[in-house]
C-alpha cells in the first residue's frame, strides 16, 4: 500500500510565492521580526535582496560559494549562508542578519582582538550568537567545530575563540 501527498495537502504545508510580473515571484517574510513582501527575480540570492533591496548592508560576499561564512544569516533559527540561498526560499520563514543584534552585547568580541580587517565580523557574529543563543550544542561539539563554517585570513581564530568563550562565558576549551 503506497502513502501519497496531493498537490492540495503539498499547499497547505508551506506558502507559496505567486507569480509576479516579468517572471518574478511575490514573496512574504519575516526579516529581523519585521514583515517584509518583495518580488523576487526566482535566481536572485537572498544576500542581494538584503544587502541591494532591502538596504541592511551587514552581511558580506566574501566568496559567494558557501565557503566563507561572510554572509551567515539565521533562517528559521539555523545558520544559513545567504550567497547560497535564492530569495524566494524563504518564503513564510523567519530571517534574522547582523543588524538583528545589538552592538552593545559585542563587547567581550572586541576586548579579545576578535576582530581585525572586518570581512568576517558579521557572519561570525551571526554564528557566534547563535551558538550563543543555543548554548547546549556545546555539550556535543567545540566552539572551534561550531565555528569551522567561518573563514578569517587576519586573527588565526584564537582570538575569536577566546571572544566567544568571553561572550558566553564558556573555559578556554569551547565547553561549559
């Protein structure tokens, strides 16, 4: 006996975008707890609509393959490379960048030489509350291991290690 979803039951899980003019999609989402609706181009990535569109600049292209981890955002509470994700993806789902978090709690980042050149900054940032926010991963994986989709050229990671670990009051060693 074989199990069938309907195109009907398919619809009613998750919204979908309609069809806009010139090809492009309509869109809803929640963006740093705010309701946005846009029309997307279906191949447009979700780092220009924010960085271009949506005028919220924080998140970088440093490779724009996913390698990096510049761009970091959080879809639906999980960190997400934005240069890897077409807009319209997110659809229905909460995003969440950079200018989400309040500069004032960074501070224990800056006082440990966390950051230099600033290429990085944001999507470590992005990662580093995240983890932050989810702390009880600690208990499975290091910081270094949460960290590893984050690339820096200037620090050589030890000082975003101790950052972080200041920041979330973790012991040198990335572990409660």
């Amino acid at each position: 006996m074989g199990f069938a979803i309907s195109q009907s039951s398919m619809n009613d899980q998750a919204p979908q975008p309609s069809a806009g003019r010139n090809g492009t999609l309509a869109i809803r989402f929640t963006l740093n707890g705010r309701e946005v609706a846009i029309a997307v181009d279906p191949t447009e990535r979700l780092l220009d609509t924010l960085r271009y569109r949506l005028n919220l600049p924080g998140s970088k292209e440093g490779c724009g393959e996913g390698e990096c981890g510049a761009c970091t955002v959080i879809i639906d509470d999980l960190p997400a490379n934005s240069c890897l994700v077409p807009t319209f993806q997110v659809r229905g789902c909460n995003v969440r960048t950079i200018e989400s978090i309040p500069p004032s709690s960074l501070q224990p980042m800056l006082e440990s030489g966390a950051t230099q050149c600033g290429a990085c900054t944001p999507g470590v940032v992005v990662t580093a509350n995240w983890i932050k926010e989810h702390s009880g991963v600690l208990a499975s994986h290091t910081m270094r291991a949460l960290m590893a989709g984050n690339l820096c050229r200037c620090t050589g990671y030890d000082g975003i290690i101790d950052g972080l670990e200041n920041w979330i009051g973790t012991p040198r060693g990335g572990r409660p």
